[in-house]
C-alpha cells in the first residue's frame, strides 16, 4: 500500500500495477482490476470494477460493514468493456 500523487494504491500479489486505462473519470472512487473478487452474491474474474462516490466535494465515507446500504441507495451501470461501475452515496449520508 502506497500513496502515489494524492491517490491510495493498494496492490495485491506480485504483479506490477498498471495505470486505469482510460483514466477513471471519478474523484473520489475505489477501483478493483484483475484477479478474482466477491462482492456480496457478484462474483468477478478478471476484475473490473469501481465503486464511485456521488458527492465528490467531501471524501468517500464507504462502509466495509455496512456498504449494501451504499449499494441499495445508489445506482450501477454495466461498463462497455463488461466491468461494473456502482454510483453510492456516503455512508454518513444515508437515512439509518
């Protein structure tokens, strides 16, 4: 885990990390690429996805334990290249 020009690298594995390509158009995100990912009942091999925050004037409040709320309020969308981009609102923005 790194801090590279203001962003939050975490690399898994002995691959050498590869630049979004093309350049993710989110402020504030968290991108999955590569290898295999479960995310609730989705189950993903050749990983692409992002979850993006909604209001990009504060930082991404997401919730690891609580982020199907996130998922439930916002809204997702299929990627041309077959990936999944999930719009959420913050955490601390939800009605609880």
């Amino acid at each position: 885990m790194r801090v590279d020009r203001g962003a939050l690298i975490q690399v898994f594995g002995s691959g050498t990390a590869q630049p979004i390509s093309p350049t993710a158009p989110a402020k504030n995100h968290i991108y999955w690429r590569g290898g295999q990912l479960a995310f609730g009942k989705l189950t993903m091999t050749e990983t692409d996805l992002e979850l993006v925050d909604e209001d990009p004037q504060d930082s991404f409040d997401f919730s690891v334990d609580r982020w199907n709320e996130q998922l439930v309020a916002g809204y997702s969308k299929t990627t041309a290249g077959r990936g999944l981009r999930a719009h959420m609102p913050d955490y601390n923005d939800l009605r609880h």
